[in-house]
C-alpha cells in the first residue's frame, strides 16, 4: 500500500493542537473571570459556525441530488437522526469499531470530520488535564502512549493500530499532551517530556518497528513517521516566521483558509460530478482544476463569512489573538 502522509499530517495537527491550544487556555486562565466555560465557548464559535454550515449544506444537496459515484461516502442515506448526531459533532468519531454508532455509519457527513471530533474530544479534557499537576501529566502522557503504540502491535481485531492508534483519542492524547509540553518547553520537566516523545517515536521508528514487522499494520509507517517529525517541523516553522506586510497578510489568509477547506473540500468533490457533471476518471484534468478552484472559493466564502462570527467572538472574550497582527 502507497505511502499516505494525509495519516502523517493528521498527527502533526494534532501535537500542533495541543501546542496552540495549551497557550490559548492560558491566556484565558491569566483574562477571564470563568477561564474553562469561556474556552469552550471560544472553541465552538472559531471552528461550529462553518461546520454546522458545511454539515446541512451536504444532507440537502445529498437529499435534493442523490448519491455520488466519485465523492468519498457521499452515496450514504441521510435521515434526521443522522443529520443530528453530525451537527453534535463529538459522535463523528465513533465510526470505527469497537466503539462505532451505528446511526452514523457508514461515515460522517463531513466525512474527514471524525478527526475534527477527536480535536473537540481534547478541548473538553484540556481544563481537566491542567488540573494534574505534574505527576498527574506525566502518568497520564505515558498512559497515552503505551496505549498508542501497544495498538501499533496489532493490524485488526477490537484493537489496532487504525483505531485506537491512530482515530481515538485514548491513544492519540498522547500527541496531543506532546504538543501541550511543548508549549512550556522552557520549563525543564516539559522539555525533558518533549525530548523523551521524540526519542521514543524516533526508536519506533527506526528500530521496534521494522524488527516486529510492524510496518504490515495499517498506518504504522505513517503514524512513526508523523509522530517522529513533528519536533523537527514545528521548530523549524515557529523560526521561520514570514517578514514583510505582505508575507504575513499571506500567511494570516492561507491560515485562515486551512479549516474552511478541510470540511468543504468532500463537499466540493460532490458538487463538481453532481452539477458540473465532471468525473475523475472521464475528465481528469478538467475535474482536478474545478476541485481546486472549487475548493479554493468555498474556503474564502466561508472565511468571509466567518469574519462576522470572529468579530463576535473577539470582543466576548476580550483579549486578541496570540498574532499580532490581528
């Protein structure tokens, strides 16, 4: 099976997760009078409004025009339950055995949501975590990780490496907790966490891995890989920060763009073989341009859009964003 870094991506994003939202809980902890309620309500107002959008535009065009050939999982029934335990969110995750919701299946309606869920699954254990204390933290991170890589061991049955090594966020904490340590690196007991992750993985990588054979299993490659550079990446990315007005009004947009495309993109592929009668395989070129652009507009309504949420939510909490230019 081809090497997929989509799977590698998804573990940066979540230590670049728990690096970002470990300091964004702070600055609610040093401003607000009610720290954990405001963080929650600040998550759901950045990523619900486009979500909720993407999620009820998918069911009607899917009710209106039927089921998609080409878009992955867009051929499923939609019913009201289904369409409700979506807009939840939190459910989304649970459509990988042993712990799938049927009602769900066979997939989200937003159907890369599962991980956004897994994202959401941390939000609401974060307050929580931060109560620990160290000893607290570090039970907990090595918890995580002996649950992460122990699924790595197993290639199907309840427990494996797609599921509980790579969807669920009993194993996938760990990276998540890695980014959080990360975060206070200048704290001597967080940057020795940090260096203890990178090496662990790094051994993985290099040497458990291919002595258990374990690269057979679904991810495994993938996942090592992802989890061993996430260190080197998120470095070198935070010491090579754009200069000039126009670089970081670049940077500030294509971040802004990230998320809209994320959840829109499926949504996208549906539109261009249901109403611009364009497929992957009869129009190859032609279908790749008009997913791109497609993709490349509905991030920017949706930026645009959200714009007006932002403005809201900015001044409800009161403080600014960690850039400085916003």
């Amino acid at each position: 099976m081809p090497l997929n870094l989509g799977v590698s991506s998804v573990i940066l994003f979540y230590f670049i997760s728990g690096y970002l939202m470990g300091r964004s809980y702070g600055r609610f902890q040093q401003h607000s009078v009610r720290p954990v309620r405001d963080f929650y309500v600040d998550r759901l107002l950045k990523l619900m409004p486009q979500y909720v959008l993407i999620v009820i535009l998918t069911a009607v065009l899917m009710r209106l025009l039927g089921p998609a050939q080409y878009a992955l999982f867009l051929n499923q029934a939609i019913d009201p339950l289904k369409v409700v335990l979506n807009l939840a969110l939190l459910p989304v995750n649970y459509v990988f055995d042993p712990l799938a919701i049927k009602a769900i299946l066979p997939s989200p309606i937003v159907p890369p949501a599962w991980s956004l869920s897994t994202e959401f699954h941390f939000y609401l254990l974060l307050p929580l975590i931060l109560l620990l204390g160290r000893v607290g933290f570090l039970l907990l991170i090595a918890l995580a990780a002996f649950v992460q890589i122990a699924a790595l061991f197993h290639g199907d049955g309840w427990f494996n490496s797609n599921n509980f090594g790579y969807r669920f966020i009993f194993g996938v904490l760990v990276f998540f907790l890695a980014g959080l340590a990360y975060g206070r690196r200048e704290d001597g007991f967080y940057r020795r966490i940090v260096q203890a992750y990178f090496l662990l993985y790094l051994l993985m990588l290099l040497v458990i891995a291919p002595s258990f054979g374990l690269f057979r299993n679904p991810w495994v490659t993938e996942l090592l890989l992802g989890a061993a550079l996430t260190l080197p990446l998120i470095t070198i990315a935070l010491n090579s920060k754009p200069s000039g007005v126009r670089w970081v009004a670049l940077d500030d947009l294509l971040g802004r763009m990230a998320y809209p495309i994320f959840i829109s993109h499926v949504l996208v592929f549906f539109c261009c073989e249901k109403l611009l009668k364009l497929t992957p395989t009869e129009d190859g070129p032609l279908y790749v341009l008009s997913v791109i652009g497609g993709s490349l507009f509905a991030s920017l309504l949706l930026v645009r859009l959200q714009a007006w949420v932002e403005q809201y939510r900015i001044r409800r909490r009161g403080f600014a964003s960690m850039n400085s230019h916003k």
